[in-house]
C-alpha cells in the first residue's frame, strides 16, 4: 500500500512538469495590447524552444486576414514580413508553432494599430499655414510718420553730442584742477 500511495503522490507532483514541456511565446515585436503608431512592416514573435518547419501566423482584424509576404524561422524566432499598408484597428496575430518535442501549440496576440494617416497631416497642415497666415497679417505694424521718425532720431543725436561734451569738460575740468594743487 505504501509503494502506490507513493507512486501516486509521485505521478501527481510530476504531472505540472509535463504540461511545462510545451513551450510558450517569450517575447514579441509588437507586444501584447501595445498601441503600434507607425505602419507595421514585420511582426517578430520569439518562442521557449526550437520552432520546426509547418509553424505559421497570420493576422486578423475585424473578420479579415492579413496573410504575411514570407515568414522565416530561425530557432526560436518566427518574423512574418508584410508588404501591404493595414488599415488602423486592432489586431491579433494568429499563431501555431510546431515544437522541438513534435507537439503543435497554438496561441493568439492582440495589438492595436493607429497610425496618423497622410490626409490627416495634410489637414493639420493646412490648418497651420492658414493660422500662421492670419497671425502675419495680424502683426502688420501700423503705418508710421517718416517725418516723426526722422525728428526724433535727430534729437536722440544732439542728446548725445550734449552728453558727450559735456563729459569732455568736466574731464577738462578735473585734470585742471588736479594740475594745479601740485
């Protein structure tokens, strides 16, 4: 009785190590739920083991499947090229790898894509340009008196001969008197 009770025990406590045998996705570019905010040209997804050949992914948004131009492995990475511009909406990438042991695993990966389109920027252009285009016709100075202009140059002028004169004198005026006490 003790030899099954053991091997019970045993069988119970080694079953969590089989279901970890199967490998799982490490890491992928982009990542889960990320907000993607330029066009997307491959997806990366790394894996715990060894991927075989016969291991795909696609993407699919909204009941529609984008196919990838060419999906390369290389050990425990899966890339999938893609050539056409996606629509911004949110995704999820499809995938079904074939393991090191033999074993088919499957799983899904949702982000979102949100790229600001050209006809936006377009948009936003124009409604700078036409903002910058009223703010300069705004800041236009007011027309101004040329005659005034030259008036007040002219005095500005003699203000400074009058000061400069007058600081000549008194420099004058103290050399002399520091002259004549000696």
């Amino acid at each position: 009785m003790k030899k099954i009770a053991i091997l019970l025990i045993l069988s119970i406590f080694s079953m969590p190590l089989i279901g970890q045998a199967h490998t799982t996705l490490s890491s992928s570019s982009p990542a889960e739920g990320d907000v993607v905010t330029e066009q997307l040209e491959e997806v990366v997804l790394t894996f715990g083991t060894v991927i075989e050949q016969g291991s795909l992914m696609a993407l699919e948004s909204e009941g529609t499947t984008y196919e990838f131009d060419e999906i390369v492995l290389s050990d425990k990475i899966m890339t999938g090229s893609i050539a056409e511009e996606l629509p911004n909406s949110t995704y999820t990438i499809n995938w079904k790898i074939i393991g090191a042991d033999g074993h088919p695993i499957e799983g899904e990966m949702p982000f979102e894509l949100n790229v600001e389109t050209v006809a936006e920027d377009s948009a936003t252009e124009e409604a700078a340009l036409e903002t910058e285009k009223e703010a300069v016709v705004e800041e236009e100075p007011p027309a101004v008196d040329k005659a005034a202009v030259q008036t007040s140059e002219d005095e500005g002028n003699l203000l400074i001969t009058v000061v400069l004169v007058m600081a000549v004198l008194a420099t004058g005026f103290i050399a002399y008197r520091l002259l004549k006490k000696k």
